[in-house]
C-alpha cells in the first residue's frame, strides 16, 4: 500500500515563510491592504502593491495567476458605533476603485474536474487604519503557503487557490462564486481561510492553539468533522471546535449562496474572540504564528484528504 504523502507535505508548511510574509504585507514596507490608501510616493494603492506581491510569490511557485476585476466602494467609517463595527455602507456618489481577484491553481491528474478550492480575502478594513493581520492577512498567507507546498505535488483533483476581497463592497467573492456557477464548474470542498489563530487572551494565556470549523449546510458538516479529524490523526495538536452557522456568511457564504453547500471556513475561535478585531491594533506582532501554522497544517490535510479519498 502506498505510503500517505500527506504527513510529509504538512510537515513542509514553513513558519518562518508564513511570519516573513505576514509582516511584509501587514507592517513594513505595506502598512494595509486597501483600495482607498496610497504610500506617498507609491504609484499605486496598498492592495494592488499587495496583489503584486502574491502574483510574484504564486509565479515564483510556477503558478500562473490570472486577475478578475471587480468594481468597488470602500466602507466609510461610522463613529457612533462600537469601536470594533464602525463600518458603514458607502454612500452612492463615493469614489469606485477596481479590486481583483487573484487565482492559481494546479490541474488534477486523474480527476480534473473536480476542484478543491482554497480561498482567503487579501484585503484589510477600508474605514480604519488596522493593519488587518490577523483579518486577514493570517489566512492571506496560509493559502500561499498551501500553494507553495503543493507547487511539485501531482494530486488527483484540481485544486484552486482563490485570494478575494471582502472588506469593500462588494464582497469580490460573490463575484467569484457567481461566475463558478456559470462555468459550471465542479467544486467539491471549498476551506475559506479567515483569521486563524485568532482567539481571546484567556487562550493566549494558556498557551491553547485554537481552531473553529463553521458550516452552514449539511454538505458542509463532514468538511468541518474532518477537520478536527486530521487534526487528531496527524499529531497536529489544535483545540478544535465544529460550528453549525444559522445562515451562510463571510465568503464561503458567497459559495453557498450561489449554489454551493459543500463550503466551510475555518478560522481562530468562534464565537471570534480576538481583541483586536477590527482595530488599529491588529499587528502581526501580536500574531500567534504557531498558531496559524498549526491551522494551516489542518486546512492542508483536509484538503489532501479530499483529494485522495472522495470517491
């Protein structure tokens, strides 16, 4: 019987390629993501000088990486509300921005078709000045990190990596999952990876690296049970938790909402317990890289297991 590849791929998931990119596009030289934020004497906006950044680490992978435009507004910024929600929707005359869409991927050498898909926002909050780096810089560069370890790996299925944009409107993930639909295109398990490792002080305190699975429709549970699955089978040590969603929401519930049940996000803890969500205060320095190591290594078994043994 041949031996499981995914142990050794996991083990390959790099935390120090994860701190080196989660600092270089949530502190120096990119303080944010946004459409609406220029660095003075940048010829371009924060979140394309970021979008450049993953195009050149996917194609230095062997990726190639094709971009959907999307036509956006930035949140505006409501101080009558708690400091952690202060977003409201833009006005209707505000200034339009173009926002992309950034996809890779790898064909599956058996079943080509079928398509896992790895999917993060890349983008920070329009109307604050946070650095974003646990939302969600954390998943931004889990996902690359996946696909770097994957780059070589000839896997049976074809799997996707999709970085969108959800902290402007539209969310660029309907935009994605609507145009999967209209290809017809046969997605089998979608991981949304969103603020891993993010979690209260009490489990920083105690030194618990955390992980929630939320799902919305059944399809969706057996995603969210493998989850805690690979996480037991592989010695990955998270504390896990499987959450049933009342309604679809953030951009695996883009997917949902156009069709596709089978979509889960994984993220720190749920209910979302980081204090800093939503802030200034957001800095990769107060990020628990092990942490997100530790999911990044769940989310890639989960997806390998996928590969490997549906149908």
């Amino acid at each position: 019987m041949p031996a499981d590849p995914v142990s050794d791929l996991i083990a390959r998931v790099d935390g120090a390629n994860i701190r080196r990119n989660l600092f270089h596009l949530s502190q120096d030289p990119l303080p944010f993501r946004k459409v609406n934020h220029t660095r003075p004497g940048a010829d371009k906006c924060t979140l394309d000088e970021a979008d450049d950044f993953l195009r050149g680490q996917l194609e230095s992978y062997g990726y190639v990486v094709e971009a959907e435009a999307v036509e956006v507004q930035a949140f505006a910024c409501d101080t009558s509300k708690p400091k952690a929600h202060q977003y409201s929707l833009p006005a209707q005359d505000d200034p339009w921005f173009t926002a992309y869409n950034l996809y890779a991927g790898k064909r599956g050498a058996e079943l080509p078709s079928e398509i896992i898909l790895f999917l993060a926002h890349k983008d920070s909050q329009s109307w604050v000045d946070s650095p974003g780096a646990y939302d969600n810089c954390a998943g931004t560069v889990a996902v690359l990190e996946m696909a770097r370890v994957l780059a070589q790996h000839e896997t049976r299925r074809s799997i996707r990596f999709l970085f969108c944009n959800e902290e402007h409107r539209p969310w660029t993930s309907v935009v994605a999952a609507t145009r999967a639909k209209e290809r017809g295109d046969d997605l089998v398990a979608i991981f949304n990876i969103d603020s891993l490792g993010g979690k209260s002080d009490e489990d920083l305190r105690a030194g618990r690296k955390t992980s929630a699975t939320l799902y919305t429709e059944p399809e969706g549970e057996r995603f969210a049970d493998l989850m805690g699955d690979v996480s037991e089978h592989y010695g990955i040590g998270l504390h896990h938790q499987k959450v049933l969603r009342q309604g679809p929401g953030d951009d695996d519930g883009s997917f949902i909402n156009a069709g596709f049940p089978m979509a889960v996000a994984n993220i720190g803890s749920y209910p979302y317990a980081d204090p800093n969500y939503h802030l200034e205060s957001d800095t990769p320095d107060l990020v628990d890289i092990e942490n997100v190591v530790m999911a990044t290594r769940a989310s890639l078994a989960a997806g390998l297991w996928v590969d490997q043994n549906r149908g």
